[in-house]
C-alpha cells in the first residue's frame, strides 16, 4: 500500500471518529430532562433559561462545547446551535449527570422564581456555576469549586462537595450589601440576608471575591483554608482542625478554634484568637499579592497554655500572650503593648540533709528565683527507693505540704510525717528520700538527700 494511501486512510480514521465524539446524551420523559455525559468526556455545559431581566418564564436550552446526542422529547435550537426540550415546559425537573471528566457546568441567564437545575459532578475535578436558579451542585468525587448564584430569586441552593478538598466561591457584590453567611452545618442559613442556602459539611474551603461585601464563616471541625480579598469587615470562626486563614483589609474578627491554626489577619484594626493550639498569628497580610496590607491596630489573643509565634505588625498592637509565647521586637512586627502573665517558675530546694524535728516533722529549705512570681505549689518526700516497712517492700510517702515563697527569698516548709514514716525511722537512723518540688504549673524539680532522726 502506499504512503499516500496510508496516510488517506488514516486521516479518514480520524475524521469519522472526531465527528462521532458526543457530549453526552440527552432527553425529556414528562416534564424531566436528563443529561448523560459520555464515558472519558471533560464537558463545558451550560443550561441557559434565556431571561436575563426578570419576566416570563422561557424554555431552556442546553448546549457543550461538542454536539450533544439528542433522545426522545428534545431537539435542535437555532439550527443546532443548542438543544432544547420544549415538551418538558417552561419548569422542567433538570438533571445533569457529567461523569468521569474534568467538567465545567453552568446555570445562567434565570430572574425567574422557581427554577431549579441539579448538577451530579460524578469524579473529576468539577467547577461548578449558578446563576439566577436555586440549583442543587453535587460535586461527587474530586476536588470542587463552587459558584453558587448570590442573592437569587427563589429558594436557596444547596452546594455538596463530596469527597475531595472543595472550595466554595463567594462574594457577588451585586447581591446586595451582605452580610453574607456561609457555614458548613447542611442548613438553609447561608448566602445573604433571606437567602436561604445549603452548604454542606463535606465542604472544606472558602474563597471570597474582592469586592465582596462581609463574609461571616463557621468552618467545621477538619482543617478549612479562607482567602478573603476585600475591604469588608469579616467574621471568621474556624473551629476545629488545622485551618489556614488569609483575611484582607478591613476591621475582621478572626476565631481559629481548636488545632494548630495559622491564621493573617491582614490590614486596618484586626481582633484575632488563635484558641487552642500550636498557632502562627500575624496582624499583618499573608504576602499573597492578593491585596495590599495597610497598617492597624490589632488585638492578638494567644493566651492558650501552648508556646506560639505572634507577629502584630505595623501599627498600635495588643498581643495578650502566655509566659513562654516569642513576640518579636523588630519594627515591623512590634507588638506595641503586650499582655504577658508573669513567670511561674518551681522553687529550688536548698537542704542538703534533713533531720526529724520532735519525731513528728521535717522542714525543708526552699528558694524561689528572682524576676519570677511567688513560687506557689507543693513538696512532697518519698523514700528514693524501696523500703520495709511491716511484711511489704515498697515506696514510703514521708510526708508532703504546700507552699508559697517570695520571688528572691528563702522558706522553710514544714512537713509533717506520715505514720508509715514515723514506723520507718523508728526501726533505722537515716533514710536516702526524694524531694520533689511541683510548681502550681510547668515542670517540678527533684533533690535526693539524707533524713536522719
């Protein structure tokens, strides 16, 4: 055969198989109209409604970026430029299944109440867009991105991630002047004032537009990732998880809830809490080139037992902190005042041997370190190893006592001898004991000496 021939036939090849690819399948049974992507199809699908101005209903049409195979109740529009299902009516049950691809799905040009398109986004990495319907977006498997339309006519959406990391777009300031709500709790409470959507639990981050008006976000109880990228003034509470939140300008108020949280607050005056946990907390931006920080005057509340870095940034900060919290002195990220509870640190024990005073009690030489508060909490002596005392070997408590001394001086303690000790040195002159000094908090120290009769 020859080259030229070949090369006819396979070109020929190509052609048939090019002009038999399909979208998918689609048809109307009533007044339900259902799409079937084809197996290995990324489709681009838009359902369009056709009234872009509030008015009478229209019949939908349905198109993709390749033709769509069209079954029993529907036809060519415009010459095939889409399809559309006529006998379903003007309020049909819309059912779009996109199967296995990386699909691009759309509702668009729908200002009348009622309508409604649910989208399957099956596996893939799906993006999904709604505007104007109260649309079900089912992203399935994959990682999802979410649009759904802001501040429409009817009923609320409902938006379901599925497994995968999901994202959900929000922040169309042609809604209105907010507040929009988005928690992800599955209850009709999300969107703007009235709105009434349905953001799933299964959802896991938030991306706000930049000229959104205030976004007030419940993350859930797994890591959540928030980019705001506007002026407004958010509410942020993140819940459990490790969550990453990237705020804006705009006076917010950050919550990161429980988990090792890292949380920018961006610029203008900012009220963060990192909220238990190893945080990272920064009045300033994140340096995403998102937006461009301006100075503020933060509060950074990262008072919670656990050794965090604080960065407040430019202007007149608060950092409320813990004793071993890093705040940094540098110009930019100057804390201006912070809020530091004083050291608490164990008293050491300065006796070197121990002697039982009128066979009831000891006194044991404490010294509490200076620059420090009061050293308050409790001594305790111990047999440093065991001992007989009736038919049993084992370890004695000799006695224990609490305290409380001075920063920078010195006590004695009086501990009074347990009945079992009293018995101990009844029968020998001297016994190694182990004194050990617990500070109300952090680590206790321990000393090893001899009590003699």
């Amino acid at each position: 055969m020859s080259l030229s021939r070949t090369l006819l036939l396979t070109l020929a090849a190509w052609a048939a198989l090019a002009t038999s690819a399909h979208a998918g399948s689609i048809s109307a049974s009533g007044s339900t109209i259902t799409f079937r992507a084809d197996s290995g199809e990324a489709n681009f699908f838009t359902v369009n409604w056709g009234n872009s101005g509030a008015g009478a209903d229209w019949v939908p049409t349905f198109d993709d970026h390749v033709d769509i195979r069209i079954g029993a109740g529907c036809e060519d529009f415009a010459g095939g430029v889409a399809v559309t299902c006529t006998a379903a009516g003007t309020n049909p049950t819309i059912l779009i299944y996109l199967g296995d691809g990386n699909d691009i799905a759309q509702s668009i040009n729908d200002r009348a109440v009622g309508h409604s398109v649910t989208f399957f986004g099956e596996d893939g990495d799906d993006d999904f867009d709604s505007d104007g319907s109260s649309d079900v977006l089912d992203g399935g498997p994959g990682n999802d991105e979410f649009s759904p339309d802001d501040n429409d006519a009817g009923p609320g959406d409902v938006v379901r991630g599925g497994p995968g990391i999901d994202t959900l777009q929000t922040g169309n300031p042609t809604g209105g002047m907010g507040p929009i709500t988005v928690a992800f709790d599955d209850q009709p409470n999300d969107g703007y004032p009235g709105e009434g959507d349905n953001y799933a639990s299964d959802l896991e981050n938030l991306s706000a537009t930049a000229s959104s008006p205030p976004v007030h976000f419940t993350g859930t109880e797994g890591p959540n990732s928030v980019q705001l990228r506007s002026e407004s003034a958010d509410i942020v509470r993140g819940l459990g998880g490790n969550d990453f939140i990237d705020a804006a300008n705009g006076n917010d108020q950050i919550d990161g809830g429980d988990g090792d949280d890292t949380i920018y607050g961006g610029g203008n005056d900012d009220t963060i809490v990192g909220g238990p946990g190893t945080d990272s907390l920064s009045g300033e931006g994140s340096g995403s080139g998102m937006f461009v920080s301006v100075p503020g005057n933060d509060t950074i509340d990262a008072r919670d037992g656990v050794r965090e870095a604080i960065n407040c940034g430019l202007g007149a900060d608060t950092a409320i902190v813990d004793a071993l919290d890093i705040v940094p002195q540098d110009p930019g990220s100057l804390c201006e005042a912070v809020d530091r509870p004083p050291v608490l640190a164990a008293a050491t024990v300065r006796s070197s041997k121990l002697k039982v005073q009128s066979k009831k009690r000891v006194s044991v030489s404490l010294a509490c370190p200076k620059d420090v508060a009061t050293c308050t909490g409790k001594v305790t002596l111990k047999t440093a190893s065991k001992v007989r005392v009736g038919k049993r070997r084992s370890v004695v408590t000799v006695g224990s006592a609490s305290y409380s001394v001075a920063a920078g001086t010195s006590k004695n303690v009086r501990v009074n001898l347990s009945s079992k000790a009293r018995t101990l040195l009844r029968k020998s002159k001297s016994v190694r004991v182990r004194i050990t000094v617990a500070p109300a908090s952090g680590a206790a120290v321990t000393k090893t000496v001899t009590l003699r009769r």
